[in-house]
C-alpha cells in the first residue's frame, strides 16, 4: 500500500514540466503578499502536499512570521511561532535545506503543529539576502512520506529563489518607506522654513515652517511662482544666485546667501531671513531647495535669552545686598508708626516717596512695600540714581539698541524693563538730572518709553518707589526738581526716623550685627555690658543703621578676651564716667546739635549712677544737676534715657 502511494506521488513529481508551468503561471503576474499566496497554493498542489508555507525570520526574537500559509485547501492567516523545537530551525540555524521523508513527529515531538496536523514528512529551504543573511524560508509539509526526488527538489529551490528575490523586493521596499517616512519628518518638524522650487521658480514643495513664514497653507501655494513673496531686491538676487549656482560643477552647487533675503508674508509683511540655497537634479528636472530662517525670531530669542540672563544676575546680587542688609528691627514707637504706613501703602500700586537721613533703612523699607505687595512674585529692581554717570543714566533707564552710541557693541534691556510686572527702587532720585527727569515722569504716567537709539515705543507696568536725603521741596524751589515729577513721586511720602530717635532699638540692633559679625569671623563674644549700650545710646549716629552695622563690625574684629572693644570701633564721644570737657576746652568751637544732645546725655547719666538712678530728693539727680526733678523726667524720656538691668 505505501509502496503503491509513493509511487502515485513520485509520478505526479516527475510531471515536471506540468507542475512548473502551473505555478509560474499562478505566480506570474503577481506581487508582494499576493505573489506569495499564489506562490504557496501553487507549491502545494503541484507537490501534492498538505499544506506550504514562506516565512520571514525575526532574529530578535527567533520567530518566523508567515507571508502566506496553504494548509488543507485553505490560506491559514496571520501566523507565527518559534523556531525552537521545530523542523525549520535546522533550516534557519543551518542556513541549509532541510528534508524528513518520513517520520518528522517522532524526531519533533514538542512541536505542537507537527502534531496537530499529523505531519509525516517535512521539507525546507532558507531564503537569503546578497549577503547571506537569512531572509525567512519557503517550506511545504506532508501527512504522508516525501520520498527523495531530484525533480522535485529542483522545482522547490527554483521558487525559493524567486520568493527570496521577492522577500528582498519587499524588504527593500519597507526600509525605503521608511526612510522617505524620516525625511518627510526630518523636514516638515524642522524650524527653518524649506522651500523646494522648479526650474521655473515655482513651489513644488513647502515644510510646514514655510507655511508659518509665508502665511499660506502649501495646499494653496504649491504650483505658484514663489517670487511673490519675495521683494523686488531678493528677487533679483535670488534669480542671480540661481544663475551662478546651476554654472558651477556638480558636488559644489550650494551657497550661503550673503545678506540673506527679504521675504514678505501673505500679509504684506516683510522680514529679514538668512538663507542658503542648493541645487539637485531628478528625472531629467532642475530643482531647487531654499532654506530660510527668521532672524526676527532668533534676535528676539536672543534677546529674551540675554533679558533673563541679566535679570537673574541682577537677581543674584540683590539677594547677596539682601542677606547682608539684614533684617527691620526695632519696637521703638516712631519704627512702629512707620510700620503701620507701609503696611497701609504696600496693598495700594502707589508711586511712594521715602525721605531720611543716610544710612536709616530706606531701601529696607522699600523692599518692605514691595514683598508685602501684590507685586512680590515679580522682580524688585534697584537703580542709585548717585552712583551711574549722568551720561549713562538714560542707558541704564530704559536701555539701547546696538550703535547707539560709542562703546553700545549690543543692544542691552533697561532697568525698567527688567521690572516690568514688579517694582522699581529709585534710590537718591533727587540726583536725577534735569534733562532724565522729564523722561522719568512720562514713564510714571503713561508707562512708556523708548530706548536710546530706538523709535519703537515700549510698554511697562512697573510700580515706583523713590528714596532721597534731600529735602525735594526745596530742591524744586531752586529749580534743580521739575515740580511736576515732585508731586508725581510723592504722592505717599514716608520718612524713616533716624537712628536716634529710636531709643532702645539702638542696642537690639547692636546685639543683631554682633551675632551675625561674631558668626561670620567664628568667633564667641560676651553680650554688650550695661556700660557699652549707654555709650552706644549716647552717640548721636550722624550715619544712622549703617554706620552702626559698621561701628559693631570694627568691635567685632578688635575684641578682646571675648568682649568687645568700642574704645576703637566708636568714634570719639565723651566717656560716660567723665564730666563734660571744660569750658575752656571748647569755647573757640561750635558744637552741633547732636553733640550738645550726647553732652547732655552723658552728663545726665553721670548724675543718675552717681544716684543710684534717683531722680527726685536730697540725695537725687536732679539736685545735683540743679533741675526740676519733673524737668530732669521730661529729658531722661526724651533722651531715651534707661536704667540698665
């Protein structure tokens, strides 16, 4: 019976003619995957088998994925499985062809298909790519055996070659796609603007950048001549170009176009862009691609990337003046009031004056306003109108452009600009020169100016704070104060009181600086003796906070043994356990205010720890000072006169 049977199918082989005419003719006139379903159809009826397959190979993750699959009469779709543990491994790993005439199940017992499908036979041949590299396979498989046959084996290479030619064919295709899928990419995310033109200047081909600089959509400009959106100059330029470039030598047709081109939108607008050009040819036609890019664009990102730079350096040195500067202290009652007006101000987008002596705390209180202000996410920016030339105030104001005056290599963004959305300090403002001040004021009523060398208008919203020592009512009666700007500034006058009028809040303050200097220098230092804090009471602080932060740190360096010394950080006072200097000492000058008020001091401390600190009585201060003891109360108050603890 199987000799009668394998002679049946050995007949049915050696019809070789009839069984390569019917698959070249079911396989003739197609292609890709329908080339392979007739391929695998046609194969397994001309060998008269059960079922035939061809596959591609997935090295990474050993699988063949079928392209066709003929099993029983009928296509089997989508299928895929390992390598591992079946016949077609051999054929893959070998890279060989691969025949079982009988009995594949028992040397594949783990393959779930060879015994699903009952297979008996099995027979494979790996497809390759020109360099060897496995393809896939073609492969047929039967239920009965598959004895040897020459005929038949021949027949079975020849259409796995022609399925490796197509395997090829459509890989080739595949990685074509997809490289003309990534350049299609590559282009259209690109920034710059692509233009591909014909040999007629038309558009042919637009990026969606393009589309920006234009104003069109490609689908309405494609096929239109390009030089409408060029001015009259590029386009000339850009015809010569085209010129020169399509006489010089293939490999060198590109250039950098010097100047670049001036393009105008759809709009009418008109922009600067660098542009380079090149040149190709395909199918017989000249094209060629012309890259643009605003420079519009990059200036202002330029520029923004130079505004932040300098806004954060700006920044970091205030935060540096910040941490140095310390903190407002004090519970003296004219601090408190002056507390109660900031915080009445800070809410309001009021223009706030600040008066007071220097060194009493100004920019202190402006940086006050400021944080308790809707505005304090937003920069505070610092200008000492004292410090900047008066040429370059203007500059430093609202900024220039590039050129506009010698030694202008850049253009450079203003202070106010910098606090556009925040709050600009104005300190010493009654330094401003006349010519300044004028500009000053446009700003604060129509929030607007123009920087040096520039005719373009710009817009802030910036909340101003001014500071100055002077007396501006004065300043504008001199005519050294436009009166307008006077009452534009101080529409909220604040005035900061002098150190000395701050009583106790002196040795708070003095007990801060020392911490923190004694901190910086790493060293450990006593407390202020009830001796050092009246001495400290009693100067008059002509430079107010500033220069006791500074009187504190010279102590702080001259200490000794772990006290402080102020017979070197303090300037020169009468001693406190001294009477007043003789009359014939300083007959011949004139003494201040503030010295009369430190004699004074000192002399009525004298005479209270001579007392033991009593006032009234026989034995009392005010008898020794030969004064009403209501009086001598009323000065000791004054003073800011207390009796150590």
């Amino acid at each position: 019976m199987l000799e009668h049977e394998m002679t049946n199918r050995k007949t049915g082989i050696h019809d070789e003619g009839t069984a390569l005419r019917s698959i070249v003719e079911g396989t003739a006139t197609e292609t890709g995957e329908r080339f392979f379903a007739s391929l695998v159809e046609s194969l397994a009826k001309a060998l008269n088998t059960h079922a035939a397959w061809v596959t591609e190979y997935i090295p990474e993750s050993r699988r063949l994925r079928a392209h066709a699959l003929w099993m029983g009469g009928q296509f089997v779709p989508n299928y895929e499985t390992k390598i591992d543990g079946t016949p077609c491994q051999r054929v893959i790993e070998e890279e060989t062809l691969v025949h079982y005439p009988d009995r594949v199940v028992e040397l594949y017992p783990d393959d779930p298909d060879v015994k699903r499908n009952g297979a008996v036979s099995y027979l494979g041949v790996p497809l390759k790519d020109l360099d060897d590299t496995i393809l896939g396979h073609l492969a047929v498989m039967d239920r009965r055996p598959m004895p040897e046959d020459a005929h038949a084996l021949a027949l079975f290479q020849i259409f796995a070659a022609r399925a490796g030619a197509e395997l090829r064919r459509l890989r080739a295709e595949r990685e074509l796609r997809e490289r003309e899928e990534k350049l299609a990419r590559l282009v259209d995310s690109a920034m710059d603007a692509i233009i591909e033109l014909d040999e007629n200047m038309h558009l042919t081909r637009i990026n969606p950048a393009a589309e920006k600089v234009c104003g069109c959509t490609a689908n309405a400009i494609v096929g239109q001549p390009f030089d409408q959106f060029l001015t009259d100059d590029s386009r000339a330029k850009l015809t010569t170009l085209i010129a020169e470039l399509d006489a010089r030598p293939s490999g060198t047709q590109y250039l950098w176009i010097p100047g670049g081109l001036t393009v105008r939108r759809s709009n009418g607008e008109t922009f600067a862009a660098e542009a380079t050009l090149s040149r190709f040819d395909m199918h017989r036609r000249t094209y060629h691609t012309l890259i643009l890019r605003d420079v519009n664009d990059r200036l202002e990102a330029e520029r923004r990337i130079q505004s932040l730079t300098r806004e954060a350096e700006y920044l970091r040195e205030e935060i540096r003046e910040f941490a140095n500067f310390g903190e407002i202290l004090g519970n003296s009652a004219p601090l408190r009031r002056l507390l109660h007006e900031v915080n009445q101000v800070a809410a309001a987008d009021t223009t706030v004056l600040i008066l007071g002596e220097t060194g009493s705390g100004k920019e202190l209180i402006a940086r006050a306003i400021h944080g308790a202000s809707p505005r304090q996410g937003k920069p505070l920016v610092k200008v000492n109108c004292a410090a900047i030339p008066a040429s370059l105030i203007e500059s430093e104001f609202f900024g220039h452009e590039r050129g506009a005056f010698t030694g202008a290599t850049g253009k450079r963004e203003g202070r106010f600009a910098l606090a556009d959305g925040g709050t600009i300090f104005l300190d010493e403002v009654g330094e401003l020169p006349l010519e300044l001040q004028g500009k000053l004021l446009r700003v604060l009523q129509e929030g607007e100016f123009e920087p040096v060398g520039s005719s373009r208008t710009r817009k802030v919203n910036v909340r101003v704070v001014a500071a100055t020592n002077r007396d501006l009512y004065r300043e504008v009666q001199d005519g050294r104060f436009r009166e307008d700007l006077y009452y534009r500034l101080s529409v909220f006058p604040l005035t900061v009181p002098p150190l000395r009028e701050r009583g106790d809040d002196i040795a708070l303050l003095a007990e801060a600086f020392a911490r923190k200097f004694a901190q910086k220098t790493g060293r450990t230092l006593a407390p202020f003796t009830p001796q050092c804090l009246a001495r400290l009471k009693a100067y008059p602080w002509p430079g107010n906070v500033r220069e006791l932060q500074n009187v504190i740190e010279r102590a702080v360096i001259t200490a000794r043994d772990g006290r402080m010394n102020l017979d070197r950080a303090l300037p020169d006072i009468p001693e406190i356990n001294t009477l007043p200097a003789a009359p014939e000492d300083s007959s011949d000058r004139i003494r201040t205010v503030q010295e009369i008020e430190a004699l004074e001091r000192a002399n009525i401390l004298r005479a209270l720890e001579t007392c033991g600190w009593r006032v009234s009585g026989d034995n009392g201060a005010a008898v020794r000072l030969g004064m009403n003891p209501s009086t001598l109360s009323s000065r000791i108050k004054t003073l800011g006169i207390r009796r150590p603890n």
